[in-house]
C-alpha cells in the first residue's frame, strides 16, 4: 500500500524553522530520508517552494480562475511530501510520527489510490493501466 505523508505547519513552525540553521534542517530531513531508503519503503519525495510562488486554479466559476499566492492560511497549505510502500496503515503511522519536525508542524497521511480501488472493466482505468506501463518502460530506458 501507498501512503502519503504531506507536511503542514503553523505560523508558530514557519517562524521556529526560519530561527533554526538550514544545515540543521537539511541534516534531519537527509537522515530521515536515508533511513526511509534503506528500509525499502520511500518511493518519492519532495519539498515545496514559498506558496508566494504557487498559484491556485479556482474552478468555481464558468472559466478557470487563477490567483497567485500566497493564498489560503498558514495550516491550510502543504510544504513537501513523501510517498511511502509499505504494509500497511500501522507502518505508515510509525514512519509518519518519526519525521523530525517540530511543534507547530504536522502531517496529514493518506492512502494512495491504487487501481484495485476503480472497477477494471471501465475504459479509461484500462487506459491508465496502459499508460502506467508505458512510463514504467520509459523510466528503464
């Protein structure tokens, strides 16, 4: 099963993060990326710039509307993720509570979907099946 961990964090955690050295920061999040890695279980994770430079793409209208950011508060936005293989919610739950943030901060961990959650008769599931397995065969060459 596929987890997501997605960060989140206060104004009380941005501030406390912007007093700590960045090197501190990178040196926590490295060796828990590295512990994850040499478990088996990390399939993808990443960081997110300032949501200053994000943008949001509101569909409430006829016409897609875009706003730049910043947008939304402090709690409601997401600095980075992991993605996480592992056997099931409990292992994700341990992985989740070992990440080195700190107060103020905190994750939201969701299942990823997998195709045994579509029905397999459907057109379009079958299509992505396909495309699926056409990055796959990308991705080795």
């Amino acid at each position: 099963m596929k987890y997501m961990l997605i960060m989140r964090a206060t104004d009380e955690a941005v501030e406390a993060y912007k007093e700590m050295p960045f090197e501190q920061v990178i040196e926590a999040m490295g060796k828990y990326n590295e512990s994850m890695m040499k478990a088996g279980v990390l399939v993808a994770g990443e960081g997110l710039t300032d949501a200053a430079e994000g943008f949001v793409v509101d569909f409430s209208a006829e016409a897609p509307l875009i706003t730049d950011g910043p947008y939304g508060e402090t709690k409601e936005l997401f600095n980075g993720f992991w993605i996480l293989e592992v056997s099931s919610r409990e292992e994700a739950a341990e992985w989740a509570s070992r990440a080195p943030l700190g107060k103020g901060s905190f994750l939201e961990v969701r299942r990823v979907t997998d195709m045994s959650d579509f029905p397999a008769d459907n057109e379009w599931i079958e299509k992505e099946a396909g495309w699926r397995d056409e990055q796959a065969q990308r991705a080795q060459q």
